[in-house]
C-alpha cells in the first residue's frame, strides 16, 4: 500500500480513521506505517442537531494504524451538509 501513496503525496485526500473522523487535507507524508503527515487539514464532522462543521487543524500527523479509507479528493463531488455520524468502529 505505502508505493500506492507515492502518487497521493501533495494533492488533496479525504481520510476516515476507526473512530469515524473525516479529515481533508494535502498528503505531504507518509511512512511504512502508514503515519499520514496531513497539512491545510479540516476535521470535519457532522451532529443530528446541526450542520457539516470544520474544524481547522493546519498540520495533523494521522496513525497509520486507525486509518479506515484514504483517497483522493474528487473536485466534482461535494460531501452533504447534513448527514448521520459515522459509528465507531470498535476493535475485539
């Protein structure tokens, strides 16, 4: 998988990690792990009550080992401003 993240490096991705965060950002690194070094990156998240908020977090560095789906951002796709929460997922 890391060699995949090769063509990934310096453009915009969307990360969902184990505990159901959504992160976009510019992938500027990575390791064997798959420790993910993220810049210009938003948390975004989505409550029942309210809705899409992003939180600004500049550069954030995302384990490798709660990393459930990476990839590319697609310019053409847009993600809603109302939806139900990802669930956590929950490790046995």
């Amino acid at each position: 998988m890391v060699s995949t993240l090769d063509q990934f490096v310096e453009r915009e991705i969307y990360v969902i990690s184990t505990d159901g965060r959504q992160y976009q950002g510019i992938l500027k690194g990575f390791d064997q792990a798959v420790n993910l070094i993220v810049s210009q990156c938003k948390l975004i998240s989505w409550n029942q009550d309210c809705p899409r908020d992003e939180i600004d977090c500049q550069i954030m560095i995302i384990r490798g080992d709660t990393v459930v789906l990476l990839g590319l951002k697609d310019p053409a796709m847009e993600l809603p401003d109302i939806a139900d929460p990802i669930p956590q997922i929950i490790h046995t």
